[in-house]
C-alpha cells in the first residue's frame, strides 16, 4: 500500500462569505455553513481509515478539523498543529474585500492574479518579501518533515488540513514545481485531494488520485464564466479487468463498465451539456453514449486522435507474457515511459502530440457559456492532463484516471492564464472517496 495523502482545504469562513482576504491573520471563523461541510466531509471518510491527522493552527482550519472528526467517528489519533500549514502571508492586505483591493492595489492584485510568483509586499514594519515563494519554501520544509514522519515506505493514511495558498504549493511541491503551476489547479472550500506516495529511484513516486472532490457537497465544484470541458475516461472492459494491454485493439465494455458508465450518467444527469466528443474505439463511444442518455439532444462527434496509445507487439499480452519477451523495456516503461518505443507501437510523445491537439482543437471553438463532454482513454487522458497541470511525458504515471472516473477543466477567463483542473478523476459515484476502479493496463 502506498503512503496516501488527504488534503482538507478548511470549511467555507466569515471571510470567505464577506470576500475578503484572509491570508496568515486569524481574523475570520468558520461560518456554520463551514462547519456543515466539514461534517459531510467527515461522513464520506467515516470508512476510511486514518493513522495520523495535522492541521494549521488558524481557528478556521482548526474548527474544520474538529467538525471533520467529529462527523467521521470512530478512532483517530488527534490532531498535530503545525506552522508549516500556515496560509500564505498577505500582512498587507488582510481584511480588504476584493473589491477593496482591485481598487486601492489595482497593479499588485493583477501580478498576484497571472505571475503570483512575482508578486512583492511590504510589511508594516517596512521590510520587502514575495508571499508565495515564501509559501513555497514553507511547503518544501512540511513535506520533508512529513516524509520523515512517514516514509513513503510505509502504508499510513495521512490527513493534512490547510488552507487554499498552502495547499496548492503543498501539491506542487509533491509534483516537481511544475511551471505557473500555481494558478493551473483549484481548491474549492472543504474540497478533497488524495495523493498517493510510492518509493522511486530518485525519491516518492507520487500519483493524484483525485483532485479537489467536493462531491460531498454537489456533483462538481461551480462552473466560471468560460467554457468547461468534463473529460472522462471509458469503463471498463475484461481486459482491464484482467491487466490485459489493449491499446487500439476494439475491446467493448464490460457489464461493469456499462454499470460504471451509467453511474457517471446519473452523476452527470443535471450538468447542462452542450456537445460531446469521443475516440472512436467502442468502448469510449458506448461510455459516452450511456451518459448522453441523460442528455438526448447532444450531439456526440468520434475523432481519432483521442484512440488510446498504440502497444504494438503487447497488444493483447498480459504483463507476465510482456516479461518473458520485453523484460528490461517493460522495466523501463513503468520507471521512465518517455523513453520508451513500443514495439511496432507508438512512443508516449506520439500519443501526446495527437491527444494534446486534439484537445486543443475542441477547446479552441467553444463558446465561454458551453460545457462540453470528452470521452477518452488512459494514456490519452493522462497525457492531456499532464500538459494542462505543467508536467511532462516522464510524468504520466503521476496522474490516475479510474475507469469511469470524471474530470473538470475549465479555461481560464483570462487569455493569457493556463486552463484550471478544476476537479480530477471524481469516482465517488461508484460509492467511495477511493478510487476503488481496476488497476489494469493502459
């Protein structure tokens, strides 16, 4: 088992409502409404099983933490607070509505909004600093404090309570520091990420599990005032199941699959949705036809350039039968998958190259008031999603996609800012905060 992560951001507080800036200042409390989505929280972690809990010491993280628990029942250990979840330092700032700020600090609250790294303060006691390398230094001193607590090694549950700044840079940490990677990922209030840390070669192996799930609370986070793209990988088929690599090889869902696919049906059945794509393999086409029964008037457009990675030669094989005949490749595809040619097969550059135009393609002509749905494959969203989230090719296995499991991304109002994974690989709808879905092959 890997060591898993669960990052809390704090419960909706008295600043948030007001929209005012909160920053490291204890100033605001959790507003009832806070401690109501706490509370569902914890009921959707009531059987998960958790060996250590740490939370920022700020009054509204700590009445999150508090209610979370107390909602999940059962036996936890208490709770660690730790300075190193504190919240991005904004001194000056603190209190200011947004409005406030738009107006009195116009230039700085633009940096802050499209180069945040870049922006620069001044504390009242007159001294310069830039808040959010700041925060990221503080992030880069709590993972590794947090490792050493709990090595990767071990198979310890890990509930990390925080705040939106600290919490993003905490993910960004654990992915490398991926570029701009600040405003390319969302953390709504109460929302749930689960990292999962592996041992590696040159540190933790770590995978997103999910991203900003706040399905306790609605099917997905609010949508903004530009298009959304709902992204959703294919159920799942016998040789997923099986561990089987199937590639472009035309494997149809499973009865499972088709239980899967209905699942994100129903979840997805009051999303307006204005049109939809998918590869033209049947198992995405039947997933995504299942969910556009809920949806009859949409529109569903296939394109080849979303059909899963070609494996060439492994097509068909399980990993047992790869091993006997592609041993030190197949070691090398799961250690560094950048490198790797598949036999008579496609690199993942290829399939990078295909997916991520694609993808393009289809953002590129919506309208800011559609959301649009896309049905793919492993490899194919997987290598979408590591171009929005600033990784590369040699990061693929950071990002899961359960088979039925749905993604948000919405675009960016301002041109010039990255499109934001709102939420990732949501599986809730098949009746656990765990990605439960089969491990098979790609």
């Amino acid at each position: 088992m890997p060591l898993r992560l669960l990052l809390v951001r704090h419960g909706l507080s008295s600043f948030n409502k007001e929209r005012r800036i909160q920053g490291r200042d204890d100033l605001s409390n959790l507003s009832e409404e806070g401690h109501e989505q706490a509370r569902a929280l914890g009921r959707s972690l009531q059987d998960v099983s958790i060996q250590a809990i740490y939370s920022s010491p700020l009054q509204r993280a700590a009445a999150t933490t508090a209610s979370l628990l107390e909602a999940k029942g059962g036996q936890t250990p208490g709770p660690v607070f730790d300075d190193g979840l504190l919240e991005v330092d904004l001194e000056p700032w603190s209190g200011q509505t947004i409005d406030e700020l738009k107006q009195g600090s116009t230039e700085a609250y633009k940096i802050w909004k499209q180069r945040p790294m870049e922006l620069e303060l001044q504390r009242r006691d007159g001294s310069s600093y830039k808040p959010l390398p700041e925060l990221m230094e503080q992030a880069r001193g709590f993972i590794s404090n947090l490792l050493e607590r709990h090595p990767a090694n071990g198979n310890d549950t890990v509930l990390v309570v925080a705040h939106n700044a600290i919490l993003r840079c905490l993910m960004l940490v654990l992915l490398g520091e991926p570029d701009h990677g600040f405003r390319r990922l969302r953390v709504d209030n109460t929302s749930l990420s689960i990292f999962n840390l592996r041992p590696g070669e040159n540190g933790p192996q770590v995978q997103i599990e999910c991203l900003n799930s706040t399905t306790h609370l609605q099917p997905l986070p609010e949508k903004g005032k530009n298009a959304r793209l709902i992204l959703v990988r294919h159920g799942e088929t016998d040789w997923n199941k099986a561990g089987r690599f199937q590639g472009q090889i035309d494997i149809p869902l499973n009865e499972n699959g088709r239980r899967q696919a209905a699942a994100a049906r129903d979840f997805l059945k009051d999303i307006p949705i204005d049109r939809a794509w998918s590869s033209t393999l049947s198992r995405p086409t039947e997933t995504a036809q299942i969910i556009l029964e809920a949806h009859p008037d949409v529109p569903l457009t296939q394109i080849d350039g979303l059909v899963e990675i070609g494996h060439g030669l492994w097509e068909g094989k399980l990993e047992s039968e790869i091993r006997d005949g592609w041993s030190e490749l197949l070691d090398t595809w799961k250690r560094a998958p950048e490198t790797v040619q598949m036999p008579e097969g496609e690199t993942i550059q290829d399939v990078w190259a295909r997916s991520v135009r694609s993808w393009g393609e289809i953002a590129g002509e919506l309208k800011p008031e559609e959301t649009v749905l896309v049905v793919a494959h492993d490899a194919v969203n997987k290598t979408i999603l590591c171009d929005l989230l600033g990784l590369t090719p040699a990061d693929i296995w950071a990002v899961k996609q359960g088979n039925g499991g749905v993604t948000v991304v919405d675009i960016a109002a301002d041109p010039g800012q990255p499109a934001v994974v709102t939420c990732l690989n949501l599986t809730s709808h098949f009746g656990s905060v765990i990605d439960r879905t089969a491990a098979g092959a790609l």
